[in-house]
C-alpha cells in the first residue's frame, strides 16, 4: 500500500511536469481524468497549431514531443533530490524505486502512454499523420505481446501479482486504442469512397 500511495503521488507530479511544459509551449489544458494509476491531463488543439509547419513535420508534434518527455523528466529530477537530500516522510530508496518504475512505464511504445506519444510524434513528422498511425499501432501490439511473454516467465519465478495487474492494464490500453484506431482507418475509408463517388 506504501508503494502504491507513493507511485500515485509521484504520478500527479509526473502529470504536473506535462501541465507545466504544456503551458511553456503555449499550450491549453483541457481536461484532467482522474484514473486508478493518477491523474491524465489532455491539451486543446487548435487549427493555428497544426499550420506552423518545421520541416516536413510540423510545431505541435515538436511541442508534443516535449510534453511527452516532460513527465518522465520530472521522475528523473525526483530522484535526482532523493539521492541528494533525506525526507523524513518516506525512505531515499523507495522515492527513487517509486520514480524509476514511473520512468520505465511511462517510457514503454505503447500508445497512450509517453514512450509510444514520443515515438508516434516522430514518426509523423517523419512520415505523416496516417503512417505514424499504423505504425505505433504495429509497435504498441509487438511490444506488449513480448511484454507479456517476458512477464509470463518472471510470474512463475518471482510469483508477484503486480506484473500481472501491469500487463492487464497494458492490454487495456492496447485494445482500446487498436479500436480507435480501426475506427479511424473506417472514417478514412469512408471519407475516400464518398469522394470518388462524387468525382
């Protein structure tokens, strides 16, 4: 329960290092979900946003690509402060394992999560929007079928329940995210028969 008390508290402050560099960029927060492992916080978009075009990308997959990292690198400075400074409230070690299991998480590619945002962001400034699409859903799929390979194997030596609520939680997001995307995918489809209907 101490642990988990001390992930949640230190995903608020890996969420509030997203507001933060989200407001730096110009950014405006839209909504804040409350959710079993924190607090998730989305930013608006504009039209004016996706117009101010860098290369063949543009600034908001830049700006998102900051917003994304600025999480993790709120863990990274926590444990920074931990190594250098005692709390009294909670012991060095458990501060820094609490902050680096954050880290690790967050950085897996998978979408949504910061890791898969970041890989996403590039590749759509490498390859566009549609493109950057099937390719995190092919690399959020991969990775989360090794993950639970690798994880099957640890459960049987290590017996721990919280690398199989972790996998739960990641198939989760997974499935939810390979229907927006189909969804998606029909949208387009969609769109591009009614146009060659018309033309």
């Amino acid at each position: 329960i101490e642990t988990y008390v001390m992930i949640i508290i230190f995903a608020l402050i890996h969420e509030l290092g997203h507001l933060v560099a989200g407001l730096i960029m110009g950014m405006k927060p839209e909504k804040m979900e409350i959710k079993p492992y924190g607090v998730s916080i989305s930013f608006k978009l504009t039209t004016k946003d996706y117009n101010k075009k860098i290369l063949k990308g543009n600034m908001l997959e830049i700006k998102k690509i900051i917003v994304a990292l600025a999480g993790p690198f709120t863990n990274f400075i926590i444990i920074l402060i931990a190594k250098n400074i005692e709390f009294g409230l909670f012991s060095d070690l458990m501060i820094i394992y609490s902050n680096l299991v954050l880290i690790l998480f967050n950085l897996l590619p998978i979408y949504p999560l910061d890791g898969g945002r970041i890989i996403k962001e590039i590749l759509h400034i490498k390859f566009g929007l549609q493109k950057s699409r099937d390719y995190i859903n092919k690399i959020s799929n991969i990775t989360v079928v090794i993950l639970t390979a690798i994880s099957s194997i640890v459960i049987l030596y290590i017996h721990n329940i919280a690398i199989l609520i972790v996998i739960t939680y990641l198939w989760y997001l997974v499935v939810m995210e390979n229907k927006k995307y189909k969804l998606q995918k029909n949208t387009i489809k969609g769109l591009q028969n009614a146009k060659n209907m018309i033309s």
